[in-house]
C-alpha cells in the first residue's frame, strides 16, 4: 500500500521540503512539498533522484575487503574484526598520528555523520585532521574567525528583502545558493527585480545567474580581493562609507590599507573600468537594502581571504551587514556554538601547523594540500593509515593523481562509503551506510545560512535490511575500536558513555537532570534534542514549556516557521573586543603578498570552476541522472 513521508532533501544546501511516496520498500515518486515553510514546494533535480540513489544497483550493501585488486565481501563481525586488529597495530607502532581522518562533503548534509564522525575524530585525537573544508569555503570561515570571533559565525544575505544584489564569483541559480540557504534562487532574484530592483553579477564566465541579471561585469579570475580593495578606497574616499548601527573597531587602519588601491589602479588589473568600481560602491552606499555576496569564486583562488574579509567589510561599512536586506546572522533552532563545542569543533587558526610543508591548521584541520605530503614522508608523524568518511578527495581536491599515489602507499585504509570510488577502491575496507532514507534527520549545518528561520525533522522513512547497523551505531563501533573497547563493544552503552561525558563538561551539576529530561532517546536524535532544546528556541527541559522539543518537531512533519531574520549585533559576537574586528593584522598583513603578486603579468589562461544545477560535487557522479 502507498503511503506519503515527509522530509527534507539531504543533497544539497537548499534542504527542499520533499514528499516522497512509498510502497513497501520501494520509492515510487518525489514531489516537493507544498506545506514545508520553508521551501514552499520548490524542488530542484536532485531532490527527484533520491530515489535512484536508493535503489542504485551500484550501491555498496555489505562491507568489502581487498584482496590485492579483488574484492570480497564480508561480514559485519569480521569486517570490524579485521579494522580493530589493523589499526591497533599501526596506532601501537607509530602513534596516534600515523592515523589520519577526512570527512567528505555529505557529512553535513547528514546528523549521524556530523555528530558521530565528529566524536570519532576527537577520540582518534590525531592531529592529521582534514575535511572538504579546505577546499571550499575555508576562506569565509577564517574572516568569521578573525572578525567576528568564531568560525561559525557566517552571515547570509537575506535575499528576499533586498533591493541590490551584487553577485560575485557565484552561481546560485546552479548550486542553490552557498552559504545562502535559499530554495528556487532564480524565483527570489526575479522577485527582486519586479520589486524595483537590481541584480549585478561580477563573474569570468556568463553563468546562468550572470544570464539572467540586469548587468553582468566580467572580471579577470583572481582579481577579487583588488576590486574589493578598489571598492573600499572608493567608499572612503568619496565620504560614502554609513555611519555604523553595529560596533565596529579597525576603521582607520582598513582605511590605510586601501588608499593605495585606487579604482584606476585595479582597472587593468581587473578588467573593470574605474568608473564601474566606483559606480558598485556608490550602488552599495546609496540602496537602503542591498547586499554584497561573494562565494566560491572567491574562495577557490590564491586571495580568498582578502576576498572573504572584503566582501564582510563592505557590507558593514555601507550598512548592510546585520540590517534587514543586507547580510544577516540567522537564529537556528540548534545554536551552532555550543554544539561545536560539545562536539569538540575549535575555531582557531595557526594553533599548530603540517609536519612537512608547515601549513597552519584552522579549527583544528589541516589543509588537503597537505594530506599527500604526510603520507610521502617518512619521519615521526607519517601518515600511515586513513580513515576516508563520505569523501572523495582523490576526485575533488587539487592533484588527485599525486593523492592517489600516496593513497596507495598506506598500510591500512578504511572508508566509510556506499560507493567503490576513485578515493575509496584504494582503501583495504569499505563500510557501507545503507541510505540516508533509513536515517533520521535533522539539517543542522544549514540553517546558519538561510532564508528565513524554520525548523524541520525528518524520520527516517524506510527500514534497514536485518543486520544492518545505522550510521551511527557504525561509527560508535569504530570509537569503540579506537577507545580500546573492541570490536565487538556494547555500541548502546558506549553511546550513553560518550553522551555523559559530553553532557558533564557542558551542563555541569545539571548534567543528570538533562540526560534524564532526553532518557527516552538514543543516538544523533539524542544529541539534537539536547542541542534543540537548549538552543534559542528550545523548552530548556522544562523551564521553558511552550518551547521546541523534538516531540513537538515530530508532530509537525511539514516544519515550523519561526520567523524572518532579525538583528543580532552585538550578542553574536565572539570578538574578545565585543566589537567586529574590520582590521585583523592576518588579513591587513597579506594586502603586501597580493601586491607584489599583482605586479607580474597576469597569465594568459586562468581554469575556472564550474557548476551545473544538476550535479552533486564528486560524490553522486555515478548517478546517470546527476551528472547529466
């Protein structure tokens, strides 16, 4: 018999609300979901082909050994057996950091992964840490570090109430926003222009954003940070610059280090006309609500974090950031700071650095420019063994051939994976998750970068097959492995183990009052429903009765609005001053590096990314339907 289940899509940041119709164990047809608050019935093509990620034929169902170049498979019991013998042995003879982890982009897309792999991680207690952080939007998080105090701490346009949206180095109409939450981009910046308003993309190519803007400037790839410096020295100088409703210090020093930039100087450098320079900072000065935005064309190049920085300041120097229609802080359900804590996420930077190329670690990782080094190198500290969760780096990061070299060179390498990929065929075990329709699931990642403020949990939909694990109880197993438990460790008990310690740091003298308020579950929807209910939101177990909890979550399968986006300055920020810090030394200081790079003659061929609507980074490419 059918039945219809509601949830939210985990493929890519825009989390569309999805009704998925089900008969038996067979997902029938995906349709958005009219009711969900959020997405309002939006849904793109990868929300359609979860159903073809269910039931791929591809999909990895049971663990696989290898056998020099064959594959077999094996039991859950054996195949945890083989992973505790082999990684005690490396850990015995090399140490805690001859193992190294990465986590792939789905684990934030997934509550098992992130929370779960981030106890993993703090248990491993290595410092060969890397992610797909670094390979992404690291940049945006350094500024947040630096000037706002924590990592987290990334504000988002709040596009449906701007009149301006500069649009730089982004396609939001193919990746559905980034680091802008924002369901059906092309309907929002259409609503923007019937408003009265304007779109200006500032990109290389004429992307499908840039198509449908009211302007469109080509700007030399690279070149970011230069216009950006331009734009600021234009703002200063021509008395532009808004007098602040947020508390700002590092005026006069970001004033210095942009007076030499003038729009005629970055001209040839940019390939924008000086009067265009000036004319964006006098659109951003003079529109009551506009909105600067740059993303992953200005990460993914050598002065991402003068880019970053830039696009932050701009907003707060022309009164945009932390006011309606400019760029925002969200107030999610589940607070971000205090659930990195639990999970031990560090916002710092340069705290220690890679053992041979001497890159500095930011949150705790390390760059993946690093992670083939680490393995090449002999010495204290050699990679020797990898732990690859849901990532395929040998695909998505810079010289994948000379990683998959070094991947080859490993004494053990265990991936958490439900596909044999370009990363994973040269792991010796695979575990594979069975599909995410199995697990529960609640977005919390994303909701720091949206729209609007809403609230959704989603069940999971379908059972998994007998004896196979969830995600989760997978991974306490592996913790279990590390802690020195065993592999056949009582995976409940050391859940309710990792969940008291945790409780205990942060809750204190009231650490049994609260795990006796969340007794009755277990698991990721355990660690949410603690971060829920004490997060802005939340009953604060049972002091605040009319608050969210995860029961109330569950009766609403469709989500709760909880509101547009307000201010929040000054209580967001983390700075040591209180105050947004305008001028870190880090990023005035690398303003010399840029110049004397600019000086040489730029390149005659600059490769530049590109994203299509229908494509999922590196790690659904084996789906015909996502990499049409």
């Amino acid at each position: 018999m059918e039945s219809t289940v509601y949830r939210s899509c985990p493929l890519c940041e825009a989390t569309c609300g999805v009704a998925i119709t089900i008969d038996g164990d067979r997902v029938t047809a995906i349709r958005g979901d009219a009711a969900d608050p959020f997405s309002k019935g939006y849904i793109c093509p990868k929300g359609t082909a979860l159903a073809d990620l269910h039931h791929d034929p591809d999909r990895l169902q049971r663990p696989i050994v290898r056998d020099g170049a064959a594959w077999r498979e094996l039991a859950w019991d054996d195949a945890y057996d083989l992973v505790a013998r082999r990684l005690g042995e490396v850990r015995r003879a090399h140490g805690n950091d001859a193992v190294a982890i990465y986590q792939g982009n789905p684990t934030v897309h997934n509550l098992g992964l992130l929370t779960y792999g981030r106890l993993l991680t703090q248990s491993l207690a290595t410092r060969n840490q890397y992610s797909a952080t670094s390979l992404d939007q690291l940049p945006h998080m350094l500024a947040a570090h630096l000037m706002f105090g924590n990592q987290l701490l990334l504000p988002a346009p709040d596009i449906d109430r701007c009149e301006l949206f500069i649009c730089l180095g982004a396609n939001p109409l193919a990746s559905n926003g980034s680091l802008m939450t924002a369901p059906d981009v092309r309907g929002r910046l259409k609503a923007i222009r019937d408003r009265g308003g304007q779109v200006i993309v500032l990109d290389p190519r004429r992307t499908e954003t840039a198509a449908r803007a009211d302007r469109h400037l080509f700007i030399r790839p690279g070149s970011d940070a230069v216009l950006l410096l331009a734009m600021v020295e234009a703002l200063f100088a021509e008395r532009l610059v808004v007098p602040s409703t947020v508390p700002l210090t590092g005026l006069d020093e970001l004033r210095r280090a942009a007076a030499p930039w003038t729009a005629e100087r970055a001209a040839p450098i940019t390939g924008i006309a000086a009067g265009e320079i000036r004319a964006l900072a006098r659109a951003l000065a003079t529109t009551p609500r506009a909105v600067l935005y740059g993303r992953i064309g200005v990460c993914t190049q050598e002065f991402g974090g003068l880019g970053a920085w830039l696009c932050y300041a701009i907003n707060a120097l022309t009164g945009h950031l932390d006011t309606p229609g400019g760029l925002m802080f969200t107030t999610p359900a589940v607070d971000p700071l205090p659930l990195a804590k639990l999970l031990g996420i560090r916002s710092e930077f340069g705290a220690t650095r890679s053992r041979v190329g001497g890159y500095p670690a930011f949150g705790g990782e390390l760059p993946m420019v690093a992670l083939a080094e680490e393995i090449e190198t002999p010495g204290r500290g050699q990679i020797r063994a990898l732990l690859t969760i849901a990532g395929n780096p040998v695909l998505s990061a810079p010289n994948g051939a000379r990683i998959a070299a070094a991947l080859a060179q490993l004494e053990l390498m265990i991936s958490f994976d439900i596909y044999l990929n370009e990363t994973s065929r040269h792991a010796h075990v695979i575990l594979p998750a069975f599909s995410s329709l199995a697990e529960p699931h609640f977005d919390v990642a994303f909701p720091q970068f949206a729209w609007r403020n809403t609230a959704r949990y989603s069940p999971a939909v379908l059972a998994r097959p007998a004896g196979h694990p969830a995600e989760w109880e997978m991974l306490v197993r592996l913790i279990g492995i590390v802690r020195g438990k065993g592999a056949d460790c009582d995976v409940r008990a050391l859940d309710d183990e990792l969940v008291g310690e945790d409780v205990k740091r942060s809750a204190g003298p009231f650490a049994p009052q609260v795990l006796a308020a969340v007794a009755g579950e277990t698991g990721p929807d355990r660690l949410f429903e603690l971060a829920l209910r004490s997060g802005p939101y939340g009953d604060r177990f049972g002091a605040a009765p009319e608050g969210l909890t995860l029961a109330k979550l569950r009766a609403a399968p469709d989500g709760i609005d909880l509101g547009e986006l307000a201010p929040r300055m000054p209580e967001v920020l983390r700075t040591a001053s209180g105050k947004i810090e305008l001028a870190a030394a880090e990023l005035v200081g690398d303003i010399a590096r840029a110049r004397a790079d600019l000086a040489r003659p730029a390149p005659a061929l600059v490769i530049i990314g590109r994203r299509d609507l229908r494509s999922n980074n590196s790690w659904m490419h084996n789906l015909p339907m996502l990499a049409k």
